[in-house]
C-alpha cells in the first residue's frame, strides 16, 4: 500500500537536505525561494522516499508490541534455533537493483502529495552463475493535493531463481 497523504513540510524538507549533505538554498531559505523560479521552498530531488515516513504500515518500521527486525547482531524477530535452520537452507533473495525518477512538476513545501503503486514491467536474463536473474517494477506515481502529477518513482528489483548453496 502507498501512502494515502504525504504533507511537504518546510523542516521536513530541510532534515531531509541536511541528511543529504545538500546546502541548496532553495531547500531552506523562504526569502530565496519566493524570488526562485518555483516561488516556493521546494524538496530535493529524492525527497519522495522519506514518504515512508508517513506509511503506518511501511515493513522497515517497528510495530508497538511485535517482535522487530532490529539491526543488532541478532535480530530481535528469530530465535536463535531459526538463525541457524535459515542459514543452513538456500533460497533465493532478492535485491534492489536501480531506482529511476521522472519529475514532472517540483515538489513544493505545503503541497500535500499521495502516492499510487502499480506493477511495471518484468523480465528474466540468464545468471553468470547458472541460475536465472528475475526483475520487476514497482511504479509509484506521486501526485499533488490538486491531482497533478509530480513525480513518478520506478524502483527495479531483481531475485534469484536459485541461490548459490551455503558453505561452512
């Protein structure tokens, strides 16, 4: 599911700049941005990721009252008898291969965006190692709170059709 309602905020955007060691003034600055092009403070390009961070449902977050991923040396959702069984199977994962943008309209601060996914092209190629390389899209359009759109996310994913087996 994508975000139902993704509101452009100024000190969203600036955070965002910032974690992205980008000191554009047309990120921050409101005097410099009412005598920009845009008239506005705009977000930087990829700022439609930190999208997620409005998904309640989004699988990276942690659920009050559930067991989560974590980042520690063990994650916090297995015990250790599942760590082991996982490791000693093969199965084939898959990777995030290339993300591409379209922009269509800048994305301006007060501006409150919605996000629709569809299912874009697939395709399979021959592995180097023997096994097939899977790819998908996963298309999300970006609009504004007038139904324009303003950007369009093609995120391109790849997995394996059989994973290389693990030695010990």
């Amino acid at each position: 599911m994508a975000v139902k309602q993704f509101p452009i905020e100024a000190g969203h955007v600036m955070a965002f700049a910032r974690a992205i060691g980008d000191s554009n003034p047309a990120y921050y600055a409101d005097t410099y941005s009412s005598e920009s092009e845009a008239g506005a403070i705009i977000a930087p390009p990829t700022f439609v990721e930190a999208s997620s961070h409005f998904d309640p449902d989004y699988f990276l977050r942690p659920k009050i009252g559930e067991d989560w991923f974590g980042s520690g040396e063990t994650p916090t959702s297995r015990k250790p008898s599942e760590k082991k069984e996982k490791a000693s199977r093969t199965s084939g994962g898959g990777l995030h291969a290339e993300q591409r943008y379209v922009y269509h309209k800048s994305v301006e601060v007060g501006d409150v965006l919605s996000a629709t996914k569809k299912l874009g092209k697939t395709w399979v190629k021959q592995g180097r190692r023997g096994g097939k390389l899977n790819f998908s899209e996963a298309v999300t359009e970006y609009r504004n709170q007038n139904g324009e759109l303003v950007i369009t996310a093609t995120m391109v994913g790849v997995s394996t059709e059989r994973a290389a087996t693990v030695k010990e």
